[in-house]
C-alpha cells in the first residue's frame, strides 16, 4: 500500500519577508511565484520587466512590516 500526498508548498521557515532577495526573483523567473507574490508575500518589488529588482522600494516594503507577522 503506498499513500501519495501533494501540497501546494511547505510552510517554511522564518519570516517570508527574510528571504533573499536574488531566491525571490530566481523563483519569479522560474515561474514559482508571481511578481504580485513576490512583492505581497516576499516583500520583493520588481520593475516592468522582471528582471531588476527596485532595490528602494523592496527596502521601504520590508522596513515598514514586522518580522514574524
């Protein structure tokens, strides 16, 4: 007998908005996570065309939430 279990993702560790920055965008070009993911879930904000990260808006987005929530 073999039982088969499939999720969605794990719940990982730490803080989401901890991670680094460049495995955001890694799993952004991946397909992994959207961009809106990506800045709402990650705090990471991309520019227009996916490839540059907006390093001063990504800072202000992960200054102003609190670790842990």
């Amino acid at each position: 007998m073999r039982l088969t279990v499939r999720s969605p993702g794990g719940g990982g560790f730490g803080s989401p908005f901890e991670r680094p920055v460049e495995s955001v965008v890694r799993d952004v070009h991946d397909g992994l996570v959207s961009r809106e993911a990506a800045e709402s879930d990650y705090g990471v904000v991309l520019g227009r065309d996916d490839c540059r990260v907006d390093n001063a808006a990504t800072k202000r987005l992960r200054r102003g939430r609190c670790v842990g929530s």
